[in-house]
C-alpha cells in the first residue's frame, strides 16, 4: 500500500484513535486480515467471523510488527475504532483509489472472470506495473484488499467484481471507480439467488452504468444481453467476440492437437496470429476480451498477440493440466462450476482426447435454484452426445441427475457411473484407468473435487504439466 499516517487513515475511515502515542506513525506494509500474514508496518483489518473474531488477536499482532488495528472496539493496542470493519476497509481503498494515478478495469461475468482477470493483467504488465485481483478475490472484502496493494508505481489496476444480488457491482464500482469495464457474458451462475438471466443481466449492467464518459466498457458482441448493455453508459463502447461487426475479433477459430485454441486477432489498429497456452476453445472469448482493454490502453496488436499466446494460468484448479508419467492426464477444474463452464469443459476434454479414452468425473453445480435439475440433467446428455468415454457423476441428488441425463441421452449403461462421493470416484478410477486416458474433474467448490485430481496425481511419480 502507499504509505499513510494513522492519522490520514483515521480521517478517510471516520474512525477514532484509541491507544496511539503518535499519529504521524505510517502504515507501510500491507493491509492484512489474516494475523499469519503480518508484516511489518501492516495495519490489521480485525472481522469477527462465525469462528474467530480477529480482535483476539491484535496483541500477537502488533507484536509481529503491525502498527495499528483497524478494529470495532478498543483492543488494548494501538488501534483506529470504527463502527464497521467492512465499510472502513472499503473507505480506505476508495481513498486510496483517489490518490493513484492508476488506471482501473473493472471486469464482471458469470462465466471466466478470473481466468480473463489473469489474461489482462499478463497482457497489461507487459506495458506497465500492474496490479490484479489474486484467485477470485472479488467481493467486498477481497476488492478493497486488492486495491490496497496498489503502490505509487502501479499504472493499471485489474480488478475482478462478483455479484450475488442487485447493487452489489454498484457498491463495488464506489469503492474503486473504473475507468475501463469489462462484461464477459450473462450465464445461469447464482441463477436461483437472481431469479433470472434478466437479473443476472440487470446487477452485472451496474459496471458500465458506473463508467465515467471518457471511460471505455467493453462488451460481448456475441452475448445479446451483454451487447445491449450499451445503451447503459455514456463511455465509449468497444465490442469483441467472433461477430463480424465486433471491433475486437477472433477469425479461423481452431484448436490445436493438445486443445489449445489458435485464432487471428483483428483489432482497429490491424491482425495477429495468436496461440493460447490454455485449453479450450472457451479462452477464445476471454483472449478477446484482454485484447480488446491491451488495445483500448495503447498497446499494438503485435503487443497483445504475443503477451496473449505467452499468458499461462495464473489461479488454481483451472482447467489446470497435468500428465503423469504414465501418460494419463488430469485437468483439474475444480475450482468452481456452472452450466456455461461446464459444457466448455467437456467440450476442452473431448478436444484434448481425440484418439484417447476420455472421463468426466463431475459433481454438483450449486445455486441453480430451480433450473437445478434441468441443468444437471442437460450436461449429462452433453457429455453423451460429446462422446464423452466415461462420465462419473459424483455426490448426492444433483449428481444423480447427471448421471440420468447420460442413462437417458443414450444406452450408455455402463459408460455412466454415480458414486457417493470423492474417495469412492477415486477408488473407481485407480482400478480403471489406463496409460493414455484424460481425466477431467469438475464441480462447484463446495464438493471438493479437487482431493480426486490430486489423489490421482500422487499416484505416479514425476508428474509434468502439459
């Protein structure tokens, strides 16, 4: 974080001085709200969770080097009293915010937000510092945290924006207002918190609503909600996607024999062929959406390419591909799931294994609502109709329905499998897999999924990503 007085964090917060001897004293370090990650100079975020009220913990701190505790009562340390944690924290990365000369992307979605977050920031730091959402820390809490560790250097700022209701994003773009917004598409993720892709469309909207008019949103030409988000700003529009009237394009769309997509990117300013590190045709769109802000920011399509196709995957359980030594390959995509990521995922596995037995060992796609057993029941069937060599739907009712999609798609008896849970999907796999097969694993995060790929990567020795 930029440096400041106790005294200016007092002031941008609202909050009261308790047990301070100097007021001039600086926060210098990171702003923390995990006490195993103190540093010195840091200022700890106290949050009483269902658990652990960090407020126990400001003496151990403070003894670690913190200087101060942004906190909701006086704990006995040097420490900046507010009446809510949460709302202080975001005062202070708005206030931090105004005093960079950094420019802002903000980036919503329902589907490869994190994974087009990590594309921008590899492209955008080939040109200038940039700082970028870690994982999908995009909430009210990991936002302000992020901006937080913008310094004097920073000149772009990539942040991830997630949204579980109406006037979530809006509360967002307040605390780090964008100077470039990023729309990737209009899903069914947290369809059954929303009500509807209508919904959907209205909360992930209050990212362009939020631009300033010299600002720049950019949206999915091929995602007719998202397009019609710009009738929502005043800023200039940008659109990508395959469309052929997108400024920013993908043409000769194709995928390599390991399932990397390949394309030519056409931009305003000229074309360039790219080649993604990443598998699955999905990217293509993400890739677009990084090429589309590279451009808006200055950088020539020869820039863009070639940042592009040297990007590689920055967050965990991502379409994370590794092959044993035995020849079999795990890609671990466990880290979250929703209708949309999972038809691109069977989709990247089908892709990778031409000429090779392909499994999909799945499990539950959460807050769907009441689209839950259509939703489920629809990847099943896509999982016949892709080809797929084996699905193993894992879990409780939702995977059940999985499991009959396929049954019912097709006479696929013993081609799908439901197991109860991840150690039964494991003990299935060790006993069936053979050298050369490709393994994909995927399921919302709460299923824990990921214990089957890494349980099968510890199975053989000198594992190597693909």
């Amino acid at each position: 974080m930029i440096a400041l007085s106790l005294a200016e964090i007092a002031s941008a917060v609202g909050g009261q001085p308790y047990d301070i001897p100097d007021p001039q004293v600086r926060v210098t370090g990171p702003v923390v709200i995990d006490s195993r990650k103190i540093e010195p100079g840091s200022l700890f975020a106290a949050f009483v969770g269902e658990r652990v009220d960090g407020h126990d913990y400001a003496r151990e701190v403070v003894d670690k080097g913190a200087v101060a505790v942004l906190a909701s009562r006086p704990v006995g340390v040097p420490a900046i009293v507010v009446d809510d944690v949460q709302k202080a924290l975001g005062a202070l990365a708005r206030h931090v915010v105004a005093r960079l000369g950094a420019t802002l992307v903000g980036l919503t979605g329902s589907a490869g937000k994190t994974s087009t977050k990590d594309l921008i920031a590899q492209v955008l730091r080939r040109k200038a510092d940039t700082v970028f959402t870690p994982g999908s820390f995009n909430n009210e809490i990991g936002l302000p945290l992020t901006a937080l560790t913008a310094t004097d250097e920073t000149k772009f700022l990539v942040l991830e924006m997630g949204a579980r209701g109406i006037g979530h994003i809006r509360y967002l773009t307040g605390l780090t207002p964008p100077k470039v917004g990023v729309v990737l598409n209009v899903g069914t993720a947290h369809i059954g918190e929303f009500g509807g892709r209508e919904q959907i469309a209205q909360a992930k909207g209050e990212l362009v609503e939020s631009l300033p008019e010299d600002g720049t949103a950019i949206l999915n030409a091929d995602d007719p909600l998202v397009r019609a988000m710009a009738s929502r700003t005043k800023a200039k529009v940008l659109f990508f996607g395959e469309a052929d009237n997108a400024d920013i394009r993908a043409e000769n769309v194709r995928l390599t024999d390991t399932g990397q997509p390949a394309f030519s990117l056409h931009t305003p300013s000229g074309c360039s062929d790219v080649t993604l590190r990443l598998y699955g045709e999905h990217h293509v769109s993400n890739a677009l959406a990084a090429a589309a802000v590279a451009h808006d920011l200055g950088m020539s399509v020869e820039e863009i390419a070639l940042a592009l196709s040297e990007a590689g995957n920055l967050s965990r359980w991502r379409m994370e591909v590794t092959e044993r030594s035995d020849g079999v390959t795990i890609v671990n995509d466990a880290y979250n799931a929703n209708p949309e990521s999972m038809r691109a995922a069977l989709r990247a596995l089908v892709a990778m294994g031409k000429g090779r037995r392909t499994w999909a060992v799945l499990g539950q796609m959460a807050e769907l609502g009441d689209e839950s057993l259509n939703e489920h029941d629809a990847v099943g069937r896509l999982a016949v109709r892709l080809n797929v060599s084996k699905l193993v739907a894992v879990g409780g009712r939702e995977a059940s329905w999985l499991q009959l999609g396929a049954y019912n798609e097709g006479s696929w008896g013993e081609e799908s499998v439901h197991v109860s849970d991840a150690q039964a999907a494991i003990d299935l796999l060790r006993s069936e897999l053979r050298p050369g097969d490709v393994v994909l694993v995927k399921a919302s995060r709460s299923v824990g999924l990921e214990s089957v790929a890494q349980a099968l990567l510890s199975d053989t020795q000198g594992g190597v990503d693909a």
